[in-house]
C-alpha cells in the first residue's frame, strides 16, 4: 500500500524574470544532473502565465516528490548565486 503527499500553493519571484533567468530554470528542470543534483524528477515547475504577480514555482504534480525543502534550498542557492537581487516568497 502506498501513499502520495500533494503540495499546494506557490512560490513567487521578488521581479519578473529574465529571458535568461527563465531559460536557465527550464534547462535544470530538463536537462542531465547539474552539480549532483537531478532536477529533472523534481516536482517544481516554472510557469508563466501572465498572471498579474509575475512568474511563480509550483507543484508539477509528479507521483514521487521527496525532499522538497532540499530541492528548494538548492534553487534558492543557485538562482541567488546567479542574480544576487531576485528573491522569492510563498509556501508549499
């Protein structure tokens, strides 16, 4: 018997991303493990639909979702690393 965690809500950018910003978070989520790290079985997924609070992360609906806070400590480190001034708020 198993079991499955769903996560609601949204985490949200500080400014609307970059062309490049946007780029980047698509190709982690897409490509070969970056640094140790596969993000392609993370359960995040950017979206950008034009909604009035810019782009946000949320929830892909993946079945096999473990270590969110990891996952999201790691993007927090990697995106902060890369544009020093973006920030992100919200909650799972």
């Amino acid at each position: 018997m198993g079991y499955s965690t769903d996560f609601e809500g949204e985490i949200w950018f500080s400014r609307e991303l970059t062309d490049d910003e946007a780029d980047a978070l698509n190709d982690l989520f897409e490509t070969e493990p970056y640094d140790g790290k596969d993000f392609r079985w993370w359960g995040l997924q950017l979206c950008t639909d034009q909604r009035p609070q810019g782009d946000y992360l949320s929830w892909n609906g993946g079945e096999k979702t473990y270590g969110m806070q990891e996952q999201l400590e790691t993007l927090i480190t990697l995106l902060t690393q890369r544009s020093p001034d973006l920030r992100l708020a919200g909650s799972f």
